[in-house]
C-alpha cells in the first residue's frame, strides 16, 4: 500500500490476547513516485570532474614516475 501526501494508514494485530494498533502517517511535500523519480534523475546528472595535478597525485601517496 502506498501512502500520498496526509494519507494514513491503520493496522491490528492481536498477540497472546492483546491487541496492537500502530498507524502510519505520511506528510511529506512528494509522493513515492515523485521521490524515486528525482532519486533517478539524480543518478543520471554529470559532475565535474577535478582535475589531476602532479601535487595532487603526490598528495594521494601515488608515486610518479
């Protein structure tokens, strides 16, 4: 079951004759689909890559030849 935004969810589950009730509530500004989509989004977007320097290969303790 998927919640949206102010949806919420109730469920029982009785145990040894006591009886649970837990209830999930959701209030977030996206739904689940809005929330994997920028997650894949993400995923696809370029990042600039540093650039490599003789000091910065030293730095990293790769030795130069």
């Amino acid at each position: 079951m998927l919640l949206f935004e102010n949806d919420f969810r109730a469920s029982t589950k009785t145990i040894r004759g006591v009886r649970y009730i837990t209830v999930s509530f959701y209030g977030g500004d996206k739904d689940i689909f809005q929330k994997v989509g920028g997650l894949i989004k993400s995923d696809f977007s370029t990042t600039k890559i540093a650039e490599i320097t003789k000091e910065s290969l030293v730095d990293d303790g790769i030795a130069i030849a």
